[in-house]
C-alpha cells in the first residue's frame, strides 16, 4: 500500500516524535516495545506483573515459537535461548488407532520457551532498553485517560477483560462455546523423542495430545498439552483437580497416554513421571473469537488490540503467540512510517494483520473438526514422501502455506502433485 500523507493539521501535531502506550506485557506487548524503542521512539508498557511475579506465576501456555517468530526475535536482540539442545527439530505426526504416521523436519528449528520465562526476560530488556514500564492492572476505567495521554494506545491483553472493548466480529467467529477442553502441565520422567521432535497424537472421537521438550526454570523438561473433546475420554483430564489426588492424576495422564498416545507413552519412565511443580499445569478452554482491531474511545481518541486481544483461537495449531509477534511487528512499521493515528490507520494495521490472522483463524477453527478426506490424503501422501512430510510440518511456521494447503481439496491435491511432478 503507498505510504499515507498526513493532511497539515496531523502533520503539525506529529512533528514531533510519537509516544505510543502499550497495555500488556506478553509476547505481543514486549515484541512491540523491544520494536519501537529500538527505533527511538517513547513507548510505555503497562504490566498487570513484574518479572518476578511473572516468574512466580501459574503455567500460561505451552508455546512453540516458529523459525519467522524466531527471526523477529533474534532482530531485537531478544532470542535468548537460541542454544541447539533446547530445539525442536521436527514433528512426529500420528492418528491413534491407524496406521497413518510420519515425521518430518522444521527447515529451521522451533522453540517451546516457558511462557512466564519468557515474558520476565523480556520485560527486563524493555525495562534495560528504555521503555517505561509501570506497574499494575490497567483498569476499564483507566483506558481512556492513558489513551489520551499517548499518540495511540494499544491493547495487548490477551484473554484479560480489556478486550472487551472491541466488539466481536460475528462472520469471524463461528464459535459460540469452546470445542476442546485444555489440560497442559510440565513433567519430568519422558525421555525426548528423538531429533527432540514434537509429538502430534490425534486420538479420534477423543482430542489431540502434544508433547515435546520443553525449556523452563529449571531446565528442559517436557511439556504436555491435551486438547479434550467435551465428553471424550481425555476430558477428566482438564477439570480433575491436581492438587487433591497428585499421584492419582498422574496415574489418570499415564494411562490416557497409553491408549491414546502410545508412543509417548513408551518414553516414559514410571519412576521418575511427574509435574515439576505445583503450578506447573493449567486447565481450562477457549472459546475462538475474532475482535474489531480498533475503538475509538471517544472522537478523535484510538486504541488498536493486537494479540490475543484481537484475534483469539484454541491452541490447536500452536499460532496465537506466532500471530502476536507478527502482529507487534506489523503495527511496529506503520507506527515508524508516520500518524496520524487516526480510523483510517488503525484500518490498514488491522487489514495488514487480518491478512495473516485469517489464515490462522479458518485454519485453526477447521482444525477443531474431524479431519475432511483432502486432510487425510496430505497425510497418506507425507507418511509415504518424506520430502512431503517434512513440507507438511514446516508449514505449521508459515500458516498462510499450511491454509493454502489444508484449505481445501484443490489445495491439497496441487500440494501432493507438486511432489509428483517434482519427481518425475
Ligand atoms: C495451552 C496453550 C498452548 C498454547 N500453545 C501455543 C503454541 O504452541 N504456539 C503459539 O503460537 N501460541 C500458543 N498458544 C497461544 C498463546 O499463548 C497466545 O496466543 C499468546 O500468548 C498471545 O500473546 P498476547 O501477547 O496477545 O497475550 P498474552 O501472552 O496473554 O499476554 C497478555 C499479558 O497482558 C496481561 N494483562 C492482561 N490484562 C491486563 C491489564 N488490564 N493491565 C495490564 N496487563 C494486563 C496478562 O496478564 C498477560 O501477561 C497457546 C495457548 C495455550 C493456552
């Protein structure tokens, strides 16, 4: 899109350098600040946390960050734990129950990071790098006066209520209630997979379950992630209460994973399985919605929500963090090329990111019912082609690759014949 001409009066008021505020301090908020300020511009980041009671706090999220989210990081200086040990390689993909399995390899590696690790870190390099960090839950009633003190006042939330104040987009959101009921926890006693890879089990009728290294507090441990159909056999997982029965929990986890992820279960060593701390497990679900990606709080007064806050989906396909970063640094470039930041920017910045969201959207709500036979034939095509299966599992890093591919029958099938051409 052409640059934007500001009319003179915009113009005038932004010749001097913009002061941007940003409310959350996740991978959205920190991968905006670390952005602008490395671009000088004043920023302000609000934290409902600090570094130590993010560090203090209950499992969020079992994040896998891709190679392109990976990349953004290392540009801001903020790719601390880029060491190859801590990788993960690849996927190993399985239907329980058929006999349709592959592997296949990332072209670059992924990272699964604990969340409040990450979050610390990288508060403590806005902090080092000159953003203003103040301290405390930023309150409905706050926004519009913080809003009015900063050229634009971003929300980046994530779940938290202040989303509330984008309205839901209907024809983007075709969920009512959540689909998956979410159980993750962190274990120690599950020896890694080979090629450190992430296991993808799909357990029909059942759910998903995901387990890969996992890098927190205190080492590399494994993270498990599994996503219960209401009412399937995996879902007592999600609303058991940990804390009542810790040794009956993990029996209850241990033998979900033998009948529904077995070959996970064949890594686990008995003696030494268990969560790694109290409140290193989380349960709950997620109804997907799709946000307006800008208010105008009152006229002429502008927040934009990136993150979560804007567009939230289950973790089926492990893209929400993916889609903040990207979304941090989409709105990072247009605030550097220029206000006003008025409707009509906020309209282009979130055009821009709905342009990479969509997929990630459509893709992740497809992704919460049973597979369509053009799916399938993807992944009968990956588990006899490993050139195939390894395009496959690199896609997860690229979701606009991934929804051209799984998007539709015609789709599916000019991605298994490229192979075939490509061969012959
Ligand atoms: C189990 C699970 C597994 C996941 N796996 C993956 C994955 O593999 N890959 C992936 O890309 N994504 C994954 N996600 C999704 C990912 O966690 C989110 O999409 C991502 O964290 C969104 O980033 P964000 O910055 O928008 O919000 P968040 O990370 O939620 O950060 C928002 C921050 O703002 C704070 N906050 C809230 N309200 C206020 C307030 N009023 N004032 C000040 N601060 C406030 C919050 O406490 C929080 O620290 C997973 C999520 C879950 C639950």
């Amino acid at each position: 899109m052409a640059a934007r001409v500001a009319p003179p009066d915009a113009a005038c008021m932004h010749t001097r350098a913009p002061r941007i505020g940003i409310v959350g301090a996740g991978v959205a908020g920190l991968q905006l600040a670390l952005f602008l300020r490395q671009h000088g511009v004043e920023t302000t980041i609000f934290t409902d946390r600090t570094p130590v009671q993010l560090l203090g706090s209950r499992l969020p999220s079992t994040v896998c960050r891709f190679a392109p989210t990976r990349d953004r990081e290392r540009a801001l200086g903020a790719e601390h734990w880029d060491d190859p040990a801590l990788a993960t390689n690849g996927v190993h993909f399985s239907i329980t129950g058929a006999p349709l399995q592959f592997s296949g390899a990332f072209a670059r590696a992924a990272s699964f990071v604990d969340m409040r690790l990450y979050q610390a870190t990288l508060l403590e390099d806005a902090a080092n790098a000159g953003v203003r960090v103040v301290n405390g839950a930023l309150h409905l009633s706050d926004v519009l006066v913080r809003a009015k003190q900063h050229d634009l006042l971003v929300i980046a939330t994530g779940r938290g209520r202040l989303s509330d104040l984008f309205p839901r987009v209907e024809d983007r959101s075709p969920y009512a209630e959540p689909q998956r009921r979410l159980f993750a926890g962190l274990f120690n006693g599950i020896a890694h997979a080979s090629q450190q890879t992430l296991s993808f089990a799909i357990s029909p009728g059942h759910g998903e379950i995901f387990t890969a290294p996992f890098f927190t507090l205190t080492g590399l441990v494994s993270g498990i992630l599994v996503e219960a159909i209401p009412g399937g056999d995996l879902e007592p997982l999600t609303h058991t209460r940990y804390a009542d029965d810790p040794a009956g929990f993990e029996t209850a986890l241990i033998d979900a994973l033998r009948v529904h992820a077995p070959m996970v279960f064949e890594r686990i060593d008995r003696s030494a399985f268990a969560l790694t701390g109290p409140l290193d497990l989380l349960q709950g679900a997620i109804t997907p919605v799709v946000r307006a990606g800008f208010v105008e709080i009152k006229p002429g007064v502008f927040a934009q929500a990136i993150g979560d806050a804007h567009v939230l989906n289950d973790p089926i396909m492990g893209q929400g963090a993916n889609a903040a970063s990207f979304a941090a640094r989409t709105l990072g470039e247009a605030i550097l090329s220029g206000g006003p930041f008025d409707a009509q920017f906020c309209t282009h910045v979130e055009q821009r990111i709905w342009a990479y969201t969509r997929s990630v959207t459509e893709w992740s709500n497809a992704s919460l019912q049973q597979p369509p036979p053009h799916v399938l034939h993807v992944f009968e095509a990956a588990s006899n082609n490993s050139a195939i299966a390894d395009a496959v599992v690199d896609s997860f890093g690229y979701p606009q690759r991934a929804w051209s591919v799984f998007g539709s029958p015609d789709g599916a099938s000019a991605f298994v014949r490229s192979f075939e051409s490509a061969a012959a």
